[in-house]
C-alpha cells in the first residue's frame, strides 16, 4: 500500500493541523436530497484514507455521517493503525444552534455521536442563524461565540473556528472575542482565490482551511454553463505534464503553498493517495503566476436561499429565491439515518 506523510500548519493556540484533510460531505443530488447511499462507501474511503496515512477528518452535523466518522477512527485506534491523538477530527455546528446553550448542546450531541471525548476542532458552520422552519433567527454571531469560548473552557474541544466568515465579519469577531478563532473553513480555488480574505486570516494568525478545493475542475463537476477552469483546460494539462502530477495535484499544490489546509472529499481510493501526493514537488514562481490568472471570483456553493438572511456573508446576486431544502433543515445523522 502506497503510504503518504502529510505535514502540518501550526495553529495561533499553539496547537498543528494537518494542512491535507479527508472532507466526509457526501452531498445533495439533484432534487436536494442527501445522498445516503454513498456513507458505505465512505466509510470504506475513510478507512483507506487512515491507513494510507490521512490524519485529518473534516465532519459537520449536517454531514449526517458523525456515526461513521466515530467508528472508523475508534476502529482505527483499537486496531492500532493510530493513537487519537495522531488524528485530527473536526465538526462543525449548525445555523439552527446558534444559542449558546445550543451550542453545547450542538457538540455534545457530535462527540455522542462521534463515540469521542473530544473534537480537535469545533467550527461555526456559517454565520447565520436559521431554525429548523427555516425562520432567520438573528442570533448575533459574537452571542454564538460565547458558546464556543464556553465548550472550549469545558475541554470539549481542543480548538474553536469558524466557517464562511467575511473580512468584516472576522473583524468584528476579532475584536470582541476572548478566544481567537484558530481557523476560517471557506471555498477556496483556483477560481476563487479569496485573496483579500486568505491575506487578512494569514495577518490575524488564522489559519485558512480549503473547502471545496477543485471548484468545478473535475469531471463530476464540469458544466459549460459556467466561468469555471475545466478539467482539460490545455493550461493545467501543460503543468501537469511538466510536474508529472494531475490538474487536481496542481491545484491541491498551489493551495498548500498559498499555506493554506485543503479537505478534498472522494470515495474513490486511487484518488485519495493522489489527493495526498503533492508534498514532493514544488510549484515555480512563473506557474503560481499563471495558476493565479484563473481567479474570476466564481463561486461554486452559493446558497441563495439564504442570501436575505442577517449575517449572510456572500455578496447577494440577482435571482429569484429559492426555498431552503428541508434537507439542509432536518435530519437524522448515521447510514441508518435514525440517529438524533
Ligand atoms: N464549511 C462548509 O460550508 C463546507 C462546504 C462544502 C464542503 N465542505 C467540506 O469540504 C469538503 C470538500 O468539498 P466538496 O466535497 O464540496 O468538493 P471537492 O473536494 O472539491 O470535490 C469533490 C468531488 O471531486 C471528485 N474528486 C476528488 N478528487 C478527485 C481527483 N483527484 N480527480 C478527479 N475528481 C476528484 C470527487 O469524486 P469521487 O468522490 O467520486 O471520487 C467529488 O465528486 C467536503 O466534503 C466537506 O468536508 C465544507
């Protein structure tokens, strides 16, 4: 089995994160609903990712699979592969907790879900508070914080965070917290570069962390309709071909030298040691040039279902709202789906 070794970005606590993460989103199809189907694979996925020598798992409530997280990382440490802690486990807590009490309530329920006495890394998953109705609750983000400065002090978790924060936002953060946020989880590729963003996290010592890394660059992705880089474009076949890597190598690259963690999601396990193979070459001067011109600001996850909610973070774009899929309302978590 081929074996990778992934290094680490150190934290403002004091703490490191490995800068190549697993992402366990399995996603929406295209009636919204959440693909269940795929969490055996997953959880398969995930086994392989631990043994070839991933130490980072990216999980959220919402991801429904806390369940299968648990229990391949508590397999893992029984079976010896890893010690817990080797692993760094992230999860997230959703816009319908955003009470500080619910906070608490939030990670309790993830570490009983996760069979876990501790997370690594505890993220606000988006600024806005929305209930279970989809009613925009208006809970103030610095009252949310409270909580996380709360689970933090209780030894919940190791590290707090946030995700989908703006300039502003951060800045507002920063100025009214008692606890740092050590991390901001938002999209970042080569057609969103976030520039502005990544420099202000980089200045306040918060360390970037890279959700959807490829944007529209794979073929599972790839739609005309839209001003994204494709997976054929002549360019990045070009660089691959000079490095010896693939266009999702070159891209995974670029972020890692932008010092920046990235948490690519795929089941498929020839693709996760390629995800994991690009700490052994470095990309020249004039290529990160040329890898920066693809930055058009094309967002791939806009969700305008939320774009008139206090605290939507994202510019707002002129379309006809959709309704907020239930399926990004209420759920059970676990393959089963019958977990609270
Ligand atoms: N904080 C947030 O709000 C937020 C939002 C979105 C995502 N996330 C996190 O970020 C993770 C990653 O984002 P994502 O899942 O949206 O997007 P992604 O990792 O950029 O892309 C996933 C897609 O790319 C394919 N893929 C992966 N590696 C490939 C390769 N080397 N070559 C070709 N295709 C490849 C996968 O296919 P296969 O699986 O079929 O191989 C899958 O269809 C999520 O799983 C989640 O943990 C966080």
């Amino acid at each position: 089995m081929t074996k990778v070794v992934i290094p680490k970005f150190k934290l403002n606590n004091g703490l490191e994160i490995p800068a190549l993460g697993y992402g366990t989103w399995t996603g929406l199809n295209e009636k919204d609903e959440f693909i269940s189907e795929d969490i055996p694979k997953l959880v398969d996925a995930m086994s392989y990712a631990i043994d070839v020598g991933y130490r980072h798992i990216d999980t959220a409530h919402l991801y429904r699979v806390e369940p299968e997280v648990g229990y391949v990382v508590n397999k893992k440490i029984k079976e010896g592969v890893i010690k817990r802690e080797d692993i760094f486990v992230t999860t997230k807590v959703w816009n319908d907790h955003h009470r500080p009490e619910d906070v608490e309530r939030s990670v309790r329920g993830s570490l009983k879900r996760l069979g876990l006495d501790y997370v690594d890394l505890v993220l606000m998953h988006w600024p806005m508070s929305v209930s279970k109705d989809g009613v925009d609750e208006k809970i103030d983000y610095l009252d949310t914080w409270r909580g996380f400065e709360s689970v933090l002090k209780q030894g919940l978790v190791k590290s707090i965070g946030v995700s989908n924060f703006n300039v502003e936002q951060l800045i507002r953060l920063l100025a009214n917290c008692n606890v740092l946020p050590v991390v901001n989880q938002v999209e970042i590729n080569l057609n969103l570069g976030q520039k502005e963003l990544v420099d202000f996290c980089q200045k306040n010592g918060i360390q970037v962390v890279a959700y959807t890394p490829f944007g529209r660059m794979v073929p599972s992705r790839f739609d005309p309709n839209y001003p994204a880089v494709r997976h054929d474009d002549p360019v990045m076949l070009g660089l691959g071909k000079k490095y010896g890597k693939t266009v999702q190598q070159i891209a995974l690259r670029y972020l890692y030298q932008r010092g920046i963690t990235s948490i690519p999601k795929t089941l498929t396990k020839t693709r996760i040691v390629e995800n994991a193979s690009i700490f052994d070459f470095e990309l020249d001067e004039n290529d990160v040039a040329t890898l920066q011109k693809f930055d058009n600001n094309f967002r791939t996850v806009r969700p305008t279902f939320w774009q008139n909610m206090t605290n939507y973070p994202f510019d707002k774009v002129d379309v006809a709202i959709p309704e907020i899929p239930v399926s990004l309302r209420i759920w059970k978590n676990g393959a089963n789906l019958d977990i609270d």
